[in-house]
C-alpha cells in the first residue's frame, strides 16, 4: 500500500469510527434523555398532604410575538396546576403583544403584564427582560418560557413532580420542534441530532463514572446544557449562581446560565419535551437563518479555531461519504466498505431521533443537507464577526449598548 492509498483509507475511514462512536451516545441517550416524571392522581393527593406544591411562577418575556404570545398564555393558563403565577413582559414590542397580553391578564388573576425599561449598557435584550421578570416573581419556582412555546395539560404537575422527586435544582426541557416546511424538517432536527450525538444526558445531571473526582470541579461545565426556551429553576438557585445578570452579555444565556449551574455545583438536569411542550421556533428558511446568525458563532464563545474545527469535522463525516460513494461504487473501489455504512448510519440516526421526537421519518436521507446549511451559515457569521458587521434580530441590535432612540 503506498502513501496516497493510505491517506485515502483513513480519509474514507474516519467517518465510520466517528459514527460508530456517535451511534454509542444516541443510544445511550434514547434511554437516558426520558420525558417529564407522570404525576398519577393517586400520588398527587398523598404528596400534597406532606409536600405542598411549589409555587411556580412562569415567567414570559416577549417581544413582537403578536402571532404567539395568546396561544403560549392560553397554554399556561389552562394548567390546573393548584399554585402558579404567569408573568408576560412585553419587551418594548412594535406590534400588539401589549394590547394582547393586557386583554388576557385583565381577564384572568394569575396572569400580570409588565412593560419593558429600557436596556442599561451592557445588558443584551433576553437576559434583561428575564431578569426583569424574575425581579417580580414570588415563585418557589422560577419558569422561564419562551413565548413561542406551548405547554400540554398537566405539565406544571409534571414540573412539580420533578423537582420534588428528581433532586434537582435546576430543568431544562428541549421542546418538540413543530416543522411545516422542507428546511424546518431539514435544519431544526439537526440541532438536537448535534446535542444528542455528542453529550450523553447522564453526564449533565451527574459526573461521568470515569472521570477522576478531583478533575470534576474544573470540567463539570464541559457537560452543561439547557434550551433557553424551558428553563426552570429554584429561585435560591437562581439568586446564588447570580441570576441573568451572571450571562448579561450572553447572546446563548441558556447555556452561560447552564455552565454557572455546574461550576456552582448544583444539580441540573434536562428532559426530552415529547409529551409536554411545543415550539415552532421559525416558519421560512430567511428567518431560520437570521434567527441562528445572531447566536451560532457566539455558541462557540467566537473562538474562531473551535469553530473551524467543528465544521471540518462536520463536512468530513457527514458530506464526504455522500461525495465518494457514486465514485466508489461506480469503479468498484474497496473503500466502498467504508463509506456505504457511513451513510447508512447517518440515515440511521435521523430515524431515531425522529421517533425520539415524533417527526416524519420521511426526511431520514436530509442531513447532508443540513451541514451545507450550516456550512453556509458558518461562513456567514465568521464575517459577520470579523468585519464587525451589526446583526439584527427582531429589530433590535444584537449588541450589549443600550437600545438606540433614533
């Protein structure tokens, strides 16, 4: 075998022994990654006797969400959840999310509106909205919800029962991501294919039994993540690991938030929302785009290299089987044997993560796809980055400078 014979079987090879070990952790986590703990009815009455329930307080911040603020308020306010507040903060909208979370709360008790101040330098708009939310929340419990998000019935006594029996003080929950278009289907489930390829489930509520305990304290933050769209928290917590002022400047707060969590040594744990929330995060292909550039490259904290990396890596496993497979078959080459089954586990893969989440296992063939999308979505955020291009997101700089009044 020569020089350029060997270069090409461990490019050909590489893909499968990174799937190979990916598949370990997808099927890991098809086990690990549960949805929320069932509250019977039986079980309810005989803990509330001896544990009341936790006082929640969900926490909505929104701006410009006009087509969902009534149905995610609609979904909360229909919980029968005995002891809940719902807090709706309309964050200076330039549409009717004010008109109409005033309508609501003036007909329900448990929902209050608050009106947005103005961002103090230095503050980005999500975490100041959050923090001006829970600045106003009695809450044994602390919510934070996306206003794009809907909760099925029962899922509050869902959360209760998670705290009080799980341990934990914080819970993040990953929404089942309502897709209508083909680049829904294409783009959306590849987020959740990355989280669950990569991070086992166990690891972000305890630490990995191979890892030495006295390395714990200083890597227990490698295993930190939360989907800012279900974060809940004790409100102790909260108010220990600094609240969103600790991530201020964050654009990804949910995991800046999920880091401070680890390092402060508090028990954090992620579910899968399957059964109990839903989220139709984008509805085009333009506003999946915008919705990521503000926040896919600083998801690697700008580190340039890291970023890099990651799309190599990407591009190499998941493109170039589908680039060498009509050569290898067509010419009969052996390196066939590598790369047919890179590309039956990549389809593989989206199948179980589409039965994890209930999508359409039609789309099982897609994520060649979606790596050039993200590929071009890369390119357009390094130079977003580096020539300090303004990005915008619903009409607001993504900047940590106060709001401009022009």
């Amino acid at each position: 075998m020569d020089y350029s014979e060997l270069i090409l079987w461990v490019t050909v090879t590489f893909p499968l022994l990174f799937l190979i070990f990916t598949t370990f952790i997808l099927l890991r986590n098809a086990l690990d990654f549960t949805t929320l703990p069932e509250t019977s009815d039986a079980s309810e009455a005989d803990s509330t006797k001896t544990n009341p329930p936790l006082h929640i307080s969900v926490c909505i911040p929104a701006r410009n969400e006009e087509p969902n603020i009534e149905a995610c308020l609609s979904s909360v306010i229909n919980q029968q959840y005995p002891s809940y507040e719902v807090l709706a903060l309309d964050d200076q909208s330039e549409d009717c999310t004010g008109e109409i979370i005033r309508t609501i709360a003036e007909a329900n008790p448990n929902v209050r509106q608050l009106s947005g101040n103005d961002r103090p330098s230095g503050w980005l708009g999500k975490p100041w909205a959050c923090r001006q939310l829970a600045d106003h929340a009695t809450g044994d419990i602390l919510l934070f919800l996306d206003a794009d998000c809907r909760l099925e019935p029962g899922t509050l006594d869902r959360v209760n029962t998670a705290f009080s029996t799980d341990q934990s003080d914080v819970i993040t929950i990953w929404p089942k991501q309502i897709l209508l278009t083909f680049w829904e289907h294409v783009v959306i489930p590849a987020i959740y294919y990355a989280l669950l390829s990569l991070l086992p489930a166990a690891y972000v509520r305890r630490k990995p039994r191979w890892l030495p305990r006295l390395l714990d304290p200083k890597t227990r933050h490698w295993f930190a993540a939360a989907c800012g769209q279900f974060l809940a928290f004790k409100k102790d917590v909260y108010h220990a690991i600094g609240t969103h002022e600790a991530v201020k400047n964050e654009v990804v707060e949910d995991m800046g938030l999920a880091r401070k969590v680890k390092q402060a040594g508090y028990t954090l744990r992620m579910y899968n929302g399957a059964d109990s929330i839903s989220c139709r995060m984008y509805t085009s292909q333009n506003e999946m785009f915008e919705g990521f550039r503000k926040n896919f490259f600083a998801g690697f904290n700008h580190r340039t290299a890291l970023f890099v990396f990651f799309g190599v890596i990407h591009a190499w496993v998941y493109l170039l089987p589908v680039a060498f497979f009509p050569v290898t078959l067509a010419t009969g080459s052996p390196q066939l044997i590598m790369v047919l089954p890179a590309l039956i586990l990549i389809a593989l893969h989206r199948l179980l993560l589409s039965m994890i989440f209930e999508w359409p296992l039609k789309y099982f063939w897609v994520q060649p796809l979606a790596v050039l999308w993200f590929l071009r979505l890369s390119i357009t955020t390094l130079v977003d980055y580096h020539k300090s291009r303004q990005v915008y997101w619903k009409n607001r700089k993504i900047s940590a400078d106060p709001v401009d009044k022009d």
